[in-house]
C-alpha cells in the first residue's frame, strides 16, 4: 500500500481527466508512487519505445466525460446567483458543453473563476484518492480521512 502523502494526487488528477488519445498513457509505480509518461513511440525514457504491458506499472486510463460535467453542473447548482447559476445550466446543455460552459464562465462571470477552479480542482484531487483506492493502491480508510478533511469549498 502506498502512503498517500507519497503521491502527487494533482499529477494523478490530470491523468484521470486526460481525454487525448490512447497513443500516450500515464502510469503510477505501485510501489513508490512515482508517476510515469509513456509514449508509443518513445516509451517512458522519451528516448526507447516499449510496450506498456512490459512495464510493472499500474495505467491511469481516464475517467468518463460525464464525471467531469457533473462538476459543472454542481458548481452551477451551488453558487447563490440565481442569474449566473442559470446561464451556466443553458451552456452545460447539448454538444460543447464544456467548451460553452468555460466561455461562458470566462466571460461573463469571471467573478467566480476562482472560486470554480478550487472547486473542481477539490474534486479532481478527490477522484484521484478514489481511484488509488479503487486500484487498492491505497487503503479505504485512507479515502475516508482525505474526503472528511477535504470537502468541497464553500461557493458563493
């Protein structure tokens, strides 16, 4: 089992919500914790192409989309204004809605970026501590400790 403190849970939510391509992957050292890139064609070292399954390491495919939408939905749920919290729900809606909801956060309510960057970076970073759980990387009680000691922010 991996000490979680050992474990760089910014690194492994990116990996988690990496959607590019299958021609790179990240891997985690079930042993050290250490993270890895590899490529198809320069494998780990960026220099010599090797096969993942060659590695004694552990594939960090990325999480559905859905996982990350309803993040959007719930900041745009949770923030008190009524008038910004409806126009983030007009832009989660059909096709694009990633893309129109950062335009519309962007542009029209920059007021709380940053309030929606901690939220949905907290929420990053807790999916990444279920996910070395879930990968028995780290123990259950673990999880239960990061998830009391780290709630979601507070939203305005």
């Amino acid at each position: 089992m991996l000490d979680l403190d050992a474990v760089d849970l910014e690194e492994i939510a990116t990996a988690l919500a990496d959607q590019t391509d299958f021609e790179h992957r990240w891997l985690i050292d079930p042993r050290t914790g250490e993270m890895a890139f590899w490529t198809s064609d320069t494998g780990i070292d960026g220099e010599n192409p090797v096969e993942i399954d060659e590695l004694d390491l552990v594939v960090i495919d990325p999480l559905p989309p859905y996982a990350w939408y309803q993040d959007m939905a719930d900041f745009a749920d949770g923030i008190s204004d009524r008038a910004a919290s409806d126009s983030l729900h007009r832009a989660l809606q059909g096709k694009g809605a990633f893309r129109r909801f950062k335009n519309e956060l962007y542009q029209r309510h920059p007021d709380l970026i940053s309030f929606w960057h901690a939220f949905r970076d907290a929420r990053a970073r807790v999916r990444a501590v279920q996910w070395l759980t879930d990968e028995a990387l780290v123990d259950e009680e673990s999880v239960r400790e990061y998830e009391r000691a780290h709630p979601d922010p507070e939203l305005p």
